[in-house]
C-alpha cells in the first residue's frame, strides 16, 4: 500500500510541471493536534506566490476528487528553500559541492552540527568537507542535512 506522500506526489507532479516547476517533497504532518499536508516546489529562477498560489488550486481540486486522506488537514504550497532539506540520492547529486550543514543525532566531539562543503554520497553516507579535512557522516547517525547560506 503507497503511502498518502507517494499518492499526492503522483497527482501533484503533472501539475507542478505544468508551471513550470519541479516538485522538491511533499510532507504529511501532524503539528499541534492538526494535520498537515505540504508540497515543497522549485524553479529555476525561484518560486513566486503566484507560482504557489496557481499550482494550490488544481491540485486541491486533484485532492477532492481523489480522496487519498481521511479526515481534514491543512493542505500549503510553497517553495522548498533556500536551505532545503537534502534528503534524496538525487539531491546530493544536485548540489554536491554546495555549502551545507549536517545535524547528528548523537555528538560527535563535542558537536552535534557540521557545516562544511558536500563533497561526496556514498549509499547514505555523506562526507563534507571541515577546515579542509573530510569528515564521513554514516546514515544512521545523520538526522538531517540542509543546504547552508549565510546572509
């Protein structure tokens, strides 16, 4: 059985690519006792609020025909940021050599964020680069690598 994030990812997909966009995720959440379904979109150029706004109203639409949720949630479009998440073999391909920081879910000398250069992904390993040094993080100690811009 697909789970209720692959079924809208296969009815938001056309639409999102339609405009002219790429669908980054899509995320079903409970926050503070409500559910949330979100997609995350990406363009070159960068995403607009019309963008969100346009690709919102066929999908939902998509949403009440299809039925894929029981129950009501708050259903957001927007974009996926400057400082997504990383999350997909894909992704890393996509911005290897970018700037990005890597929390831990234990620390590791002391530190339970790394900010370095992505420099390579190996099956769920990521290794960036630290003060010139390589530092390999192993899957099962990753709990989340986003993309890092300093302003």
């Amino acid at each position: 059985m697909k789970k209720v994030t692959e079924i809208v990812a296969e009815l938001a997909r056309p639409v999102v690519e339609q405009h002219g966009c790429t669908l980054w995720d899509v995320e079903y959440v409970r926050e503070a006792g409500q559910w949330y379904l979100r997609l995350f979109i990406d363009k070159d150029g960068g995403v607009d609020i019309l963008d969100c706004e346009a690709i919102s109203r066929v999908v939902s639409d998509l949403l009440d025909e299809a039925d894929p949720i029981e129950g009501s949630y708050v259903f957001e479009v927007g974009s996926a940021g400057a400082e997504r998440p990383l999350k997909r073999p894909g992704d890393f391909e996509q911005f290897m050599g970018a700037e990005v920081l890597v929390k831990t879910y234990k620390p590791r000398d002391g530190h339970k964020e790394f900010a370095g250069t992505l420099t390579d992904y190996d099956n769920g390993a990521v290794t960036i680069t630290l003060g010139g040094q390589p530092m390999r993080f192993e899957k099962p100690e990753i709990a989340l690598v986003r993309l890092r811009c300093d302003f």
